[in-house]
C-alpha cells in the first residue's frame, strides 16, 4: 500500500464550498468507483490558513492512474473542475511509504 497526502491551497473564503464539494462530489467518486480509501480529511489550524489536507491510502502508484481517469470519465467531471478552478489556488500531491505506526493495520 501507499499513501496519498494531497495538500490543497484554498482561496480565502471558500473552504466551506470546497470542503461540500470534496465530501459531496469528489470522495464518493474517488472512494467509490476509483476505489482509495480515505484516512481523513484535515483543515490546517495553523501554517498556511485556507489549506485542505487529505489522505488517502491507495493500493500502488498505478492505482492513482486508474481512479483517476475514472473521475475524469464521471459525467460530473467537467462542472467539478470548474468548481475545482474557482476555489483551488495550488494542490501539492505527496505519495508515502508508511514506515511506523498503528495505520499499518490497514495494510493486512
């Protein structure tokens, strides 16, 4: 298993839009059909204010290509990027080998 850290930079005021459009239409899609298993999602307290964190645990590198090419076939997918592009400043994608610790019981 790997995991997905997506670290996403929001416009100020527009988390509460981009967090309805992450939970209501993006992870059913990427959780769904494309098959990630979500570990949380996050909003930062401190750092940089407005960013979004999400993690996710995928099976191999390959399955990002395939979940995602899934979500770019959705039928939805053309109205959620411009939802995407009026709220995302940046998004940084960070995979992870997991090394230590008790989320290692979701690779048995």
């Amino acid at each position: 298993m790997i995991y997905l850290k997506a670290e996403i930079e929001i416009r100020p005021g527009h988390v509460p839009q981009m967090l309805e459009l992450l939970t209501k239409r993006i992870f059913p899609i990427m959780g769904g059909p494309g098959g990630w298993h979500m570990l949380g999602c996050f909003v930062q307290r401190t750092g940089r204010l407005n960013t979004i964190v999400d993690l996710w645990g995928l099976e191999d590198m390959g399955h990002f290509d395939r979940a995602y090419a899934i979500f770019r076939e959705h039928p939805d997918y053309p109205a959620i990027r411009v939802e995407l592009d009026s709220h995302v400043e940046k998004e940084t994608l960070v995979f992870m080998d997991h090394q230590y610790g008790p989320i290692a019981d979701l690779e048995k």
